[in-house]
C-alpha cells in the first residue's frame, strides 16, 4: 500500500516454478477475504512465471489473474503494481524498467542471516517448503 501510495512498483522475485504459484494462490485466497478484494485484481508476472502458471491452472489450482510482461514494451508505467519475476533477473534491463521500486525475495534462503541484504533486496519474506 505504501509503495502504491507513492508511485512505486513491487517487484517481488521467487522462483518460476512453485514459489511464485503459492504467492499468487495466496493472494488469491486473500483476495476472497478482504471486503474490496484487492486493490488490483491482476499481478504482472515474468513470462517464464506465466509459462507455468497455465500448467498449475490447468491442474485445478487457483491463482490471481496474471499479466504476462513482453521483454519489448517500453515506457509503461508500473508504479503501484505488484511484479513477480524470477531472481536471476534482478539486476538485468528487463528489471530495470520498474523503477523507481522496492525489491524482495521470496524464499527459504531469506531465513539465513544476512541473505536479503547480501543479495541486495530491500525486504526478505521467508517463503519455504
């Protein structure tokens, strides 16, 4: 909400298979639950997130609408979107598009001491199997 409020993007990384599929099942649970659903009812994903989210659809899990990002669009503005992608392009051009935004990972390694800022994200949600 803080981030919507002053025009920045959410770019949340998590791994392409699975990890992404929970958090966007999760928000789709919590979407359920809140009296206006959510203030967007679509998350922005990396294609190869989207790739395998048709495949967790197909096998009968709910996630939240997604919108699958071109490599190509330029001069979109996502401020105030939620983006997941996966880590290994956190410091490539195609993240880079985003900003101004506050960064996070999602995973198990964000329970170690130090992982969130040795790998350079703003926030670390411990997120595990």
């Amino acid at each position: 909400r803080l981030n919507r409020k002053e025009g920045r993007a959410c770019v949340l990384f998590g791994y392409s298979l699975g990890k992404c599929q929970r958090m966007l099942a999760e928000l789709a649970r919590l979407a359920d639950t809140l009296p206006d659903g959510l203030p967007e009812p679509h998350v922005y994903v990396h294609t190869s997130v989207e790739g395998l989210n048709k495949v967790y659809r197909k096998a009968g899990f709910r996630l939240v609408d997604t919108i699958p990002l071109d490599a190509k669009e330029k001069g979109v503005s996502y401020a105030g979107q939620l983006i997941l992608a996966p880590p290994a392009i956190q410091k490539s051009g195609w993240a880079k598009r985003f900003e101004p935004c506050e960064t996070a990972f999602a995973s198990g390694w964000m329970q170690l001491r130090r992982s969130r800022r040795r790998a350079g994200y703003d926030r670390g949600f411990v997120l595990s199997d």
